[in-house]
C-alpha cells in the first residue's frame, strides 16, 4: 500500500512548516525550501529533521520544473 497523496496535503515540513511533495519513486518526502528529503518507512512519513537527506541543487530544480 502506497502513501496516500491526500496525506501530503496536510503534512508539513518540520522545519520550515512549507509544503512537502512526495516522489512515489524513492518513498520520499521533498521540501524544496529547505532542500531535504524524508524518508517514508513502512508507509509512514518519517518527519525528523534529523533523519532527512540533504538534495542537491540539481535535485531540488529538478522538482521545480
């Protein structure tokens, strides 16, 4: 079972509170602002800053176009 993209409406990043989108391909959980990504374990989004990765320019403006 996939996350539910409803789910995405309501979840924000928790360090910025902007909004997340999610990349059905690597389970994750994007805030373009803050340049991160959160990974999403067993269908559930894991929002700890310290458990995100940190994208690349290249990834972040791949996701803005």
């Amino acid at each position: 079972m996939a996350l539910k993209l409803a789910l995405t409406d309501i979840l924000a990043c928790p360090v910025c509170k902007g909004k997340l989108k999610y990349d059905k391909t690597t389970a994750q959980l994007i805030c373009l602002a803050d340049k991160l990504a959160y990974p999403i374990r067993e269908n559930i989004p894991v929002l700890i800053a310290d458990e995100a990765v940190q994208l690349s320019s290249e990834e972040v403006e791949q996701w803005r176009s």
